[in-house]
C-alpha cells in the first residue's frame, strides 16, 4: 500500500483549496500544527480540509464513467487502459491517482478524528467526529468497490510505516457499515443553508442504503442486506416525494436544494485561480464547440466520455429528462439559454439536435416552418448513428451535449466551474429503494419507487408509470441511466450488479471493437477477468508487508 507521511505541509496543502464559506480554510503552517489543530479554529479547519479532499477524490470522471454502457471516446483520446481494458496494468496512471487521493483524504481524516478527543471542549465536537467517520467510511466503500479488499488504515501517522496488511473485501463492508452506523449517532439531522454541505442524518442513511445494497450482490453478503438497504432508503426519503422539476434540479445557481443529500461545495472565492481547482463535471459528456468560448459564451467541451447510442435511445418524447439533460437548441451564443433564459422565443438557433421522434424529413420542415426567422439558417444535427462520437469525428458540435453541469458564470476553462457536485440526492435515493425491493422480491414497491421517479420526468399529461410486471434489473439500470446521466455512478452500477462486461461490451463501441477483433479485453493474467482496478505497482512496491495483486493483473 503507499505510505501517506501526514505533516503539517501536507494539511496545509489541502487547506490551501477550500470549499464553501462554512469551509473556508487559512495556512496556519507558521504555527506547530499539533498546538493549533487542539484550539476550535484549528480544529475546524483541519475538518474542512478533510471535507475538501472531497475535491480530489472527484477531480476526474475515469473511475466512475469510463469504460461503461454510457459513454464512449470522442474525438479526444481518453485513458485507454481504464476506458477498454485491454491495456489495463497495474501502473495505470488514473488508478494510481484515485488510490493516492483516497488515501490521502483517509489521513487527513484520520488526524481530524484523533484530535477530536484532545481539542479544545465544542458544542459541535461530537457532531464533527461523526461527519468525519462517514466520510472515512464513505472513502473506503469507494476503494472496495474499486480495488475488493484493501488495507485499512485509522492511525493518524506522525512518522513512516512500511508494512500494511491487506483486509479482506467482507472486513472492509463490515467495518464501512459500523463506522456509518455510529457516524449515524452523532451527526445532525439537518443543518442550515449556511453549512450546506456537511453530512446529515439523511446523507447517511442514503449512503448505508447504497452500501448494503452493493454488499447484497457479494458472496458474503446475504438477503437481509437488501432488506436493510430498502429500510434505510425509505428513512431516508422520509417521505419527501419528488417535486422540483429536472430541469431546476440542476439549474446554474440552484445547487443548495432539498433534493440534494450531499454534494461537494466549490465557490469563487475557493479556487486558487479563476480557471483551476473547480468542478470539472461540466468539462465532459459532450463535443467540443471551439476555443473562444470566453468571447462567444459557451463552455469548454473536451469531447471525451460522450454518451453513446444507447444512453440518447433511452429517453422517449414524453420523458422531460431529456431535454433537460441535453441541450437541443443552441443559440447564436450556447450561454444565452441561461443568461436570456426569458428571451428564448426570440433568440436566432445557431444549432438544433432534432431527437428521434423529429428527425424525420417532414417533421424537420416543419419546425424550420414553425419558425422561419429563426430557424432558416439553422444546421440542423438530427437524430442517427453519427451522434455517438468517436476519434474520427472532424465537426466541432457534431453531438448533442449534457448541459446538467453548465456554469454560465465560470470562466473558460475546464477546471472553471464553481457549481456544486451532487454525491447523493434523493431521485437516486428512491431509486436504491427500488432496487432494494426488487433483490428483495418485493416487485410491486419497488415499482412504487421507481413510479416516484418516472411521475416527476412525465411531461405534463403524460403517464410513465410502470407495473410491478416490468420490473427487473435491466429496467432499473435502465432508469438509472436515465436520470442519472453524467453523475458518477454508472462503472460502479454495472460493477454491483456483476453487468459491467455483459453491457460494456454491447453498448460501448470501443470496448466492443476488441470482442469483434478476437480478443476478450477483460481477460488478464491466467484469464481471470479484470472486473476490479489493480492495485497500483507503485503501492506494491513501497508496501514491505504481505499485500497481493488482484486477479487479472
């Protein structure tokens, strides 16, 4: 395993970068840090460092996105080891950064949590150790999902260890839930806008809803796990139905809402420039639309993670999610549908991705014809095949992008964005319930659930509802994928549900192209099956004690 030296350099490096205004954070590296982290300020400080590691840990969407049913390579190259698995090795370079992240984020937890019984006497003391105890545990369900078994480390570390030992996947889940569980006791229940942000009651139970629900699928894991899950999910939507629409769900300036759990805060004032240390979310799942965007008023794209065919075919015309997930009409400036969002009927449509159910040519005439003044000079990208990007596509804006993400007021760039970064919120809680109930056998609620969600994507007059006939796991990672596009869930949906190679190698062009090739890019060393990460070599190498590889590498 890396060995991770906490000193007050390294705390201070996370400081360096905070998050909201109940987050923001001073270097104090002039002061002994042992001395300063046991006064209040110091304290606080040091769990808001631990709260901004957060940052790291979600820099990058590889882990969560690549190499899925959902998104396949644009025209810009994306990590090839991690997005098609054949050339997956254990110096993979996103692997190792993930690894390091969440271990870096462990031990500054791991110090927060050891000075929280020797810092000066707070009212919110027991509170702060709870939050830091789910996110530890919440880091440690990212790596045993990821990497199976690891080690794990609660020491807060003054000086070097060169010998870990590896746990076992069961010993991970175990202790994930105990430290949930009593992270659970202590936390509030609710905090104020003020702290939006901080770990409730709700995040938790939202989480240990999530964590049971994986261990179910495990061999270790047992039927009462998705009993658990299904309770925890039902306590943690309360009885909240789902009420705000999709499209202000994830409106620009709309962040601090009560259907979100948890989310990752950024702010302006948090970035060390205008263009560095932001939310890069809004940086992915679309094309690149060009280089001026800081004069011409659109984001910068990278064409990487696009969404595949599948993801656009699972929407039909009645489902609102759709057009608010993609931006369909762009305007003479793409920015203008937020900054002149009251103008729209006037505004000239530079480009307009007609869906499936426009594409034909009639109907294509017709919404030209429905708005000549408008529309006449509009290029028009309808509905077909050519909208899964691929490295041979030559047009900036070939494909309709996610516009989940944008940030009208972030500057070009693709680390700008000062939007908030949703981890949990409510429609995907409803969603854990229905899968819960359906491994529970419990069809019927589990279609209740998933009705909760599909009644809130209904336009207006429209009746989604499904029956407890249609439900089965492909439906629910099929209503997963729809309202979930561009969050950081799906490799960790498919590897839960043991569908990652079945629906990769169907849906993902670039994973497939290696099947139709001959080769499995899934079989590793003695043909096991590369379903976990590897553990990084260079973990392996610093890591004097017993410490195995996974199968596959």
């Amino acid at each position: 395993m890396k060995i991770f030296k906490i000193t007050a350099l390294l705390l201070s490096m996370f400081m360096m970068s905070s998050c909201n205004d109940f987050l923001k954070e001073d270097n104090k590296s002039n002061i002994v840090s042992d001395q300063y982290y046991a006064t209040n300020e110091g304290y606080e400080k040091l769990v808001n460092a631990a709260y901004s590691s957060l940052r790291s840990v979600y820099s990058a969407p590889w882990v969560f996105c690549a190499g899925t049913d959902m998104y396949v390579e644009g025209r810009t190259q994306q990590p090839v080891g991690i997005s098609e698995y054949q050339n997956l090795i254990a110096d993979d370079a996103e692997v190792l950064a993930f690894y390091t992240n969440l271990y870096k984020g462990i031990q500054v937890i791991n110090t927060a949590i050891h000075f929280n019984d020797i810092t000066a006497a707070s009212p919110t003391l027991g509170a702060r150790k709870g939050e830091m105890k789910f996110l530890r545990a919440y880091y440690y369900f990212l790596a045993v999902q990821t990497f199976g078994g690891v080690g794990i480390v609660t020491e807060r570390f003054t000086e070097p260890v060169d010998a870990f030992k590896r746990n076992t996947a069961s010993e991970v889940y175990n202790f994930v839930i105990t430290e949930m569980n009593e992270a659970l006791g202590l936390v509030q229940e609710t905090v104020p806008n003020a702290e939006f942000g901080r770990v409730t009651k709700r995040a938790i139970r939202h989480m240990l809803a999530k964590v049971h629900l994986t261990r179910g699928y495990e061999t270790f894991g047992n039927a009462e796990d998705f009993k658990t899950a299904a309770t925890l999910a039902d306590a943690a939507i309360a009885g909240q139905a789902l009420t705000i629409s999709f499209e202000d769900l994830f409106y620009p300036g709309k962040d601090i809402n009560n259907e979100v759990l948890f989310s990752i805060q950024f702010a302006a004032g948090s970035l060390p420039t205008e263009t560095s240390g932001g939310n890069t979310q809004s940086a992915y799942f679309g094309p690149y639309f060009g280089g001026q965007g800081a004069v011409l008023g659109y984001p910068n794209r990278t064409y990487a993670l696009c969404p595949t065919m599948y993801t656009f075919d699972l929407f039909t015309q009645d489902d609102a999610r759709f057009d608010a997930t993609f931006m369909i009409n762009f305007y003479s400036r793409y920015y203008d549908y937020y900054t002149k969002s009251t103008e729209r009927n006037t505004l000239n449509v530079q480009y307009y991705y007609a869906p499936k159910w426009v594409n034909s040519p009639a109907a294509l005439t017709a919404w030209r014809a429905a708005d000549p003044a408008r529309r006449t000079n509009t290029i028009i990208y309808p509905y077909s095949a050519e909208w899964e990007a691929g490295r041979t596509v030559v047009l900036d804006n070939y494909t309709p992008s996610v516009k989940k993400f944008d940030d009208p007021t972030s500057q070009f760039g693709t680390a700008s964005s000062t939007r908030d970064f949703f981890i949990a919120r409510l429609g995907e809680t409803y969603l854990i319930a229905a899968e819960a109930y359906f491994k529970s056998g419990n069809n019927a609620l589990a279609a209740e659930r998933i009705n909760a969600v599909r009644k809130r994507a209904a336009k207006t007059g429209v009746d989604l509802s499904i029956t407890a006939a249609q439900v089965n796991l492909e439906y629910i990672l099929d209503e997963r994928g729809r309202e979930l596009v561009g969050e950081y869930h799906r490799w960790f949906d498919l590897k839960r549900t043991g569908t990652l190679v079945e629906r990769s190698r169907k849906y993902n062009k670039d994973v497939r192209k290696w099947y139709n090739n001959g080769n499995d890019p899934f079989a590793g060393v003695n043909g096991a099956l590369k379903i976990l990460r590897p553990i990084p070599n260079r973990a392996l190498d610093l890591n004097q004690g017993e410490f195995a590889q996974n199968p596959g590498y």
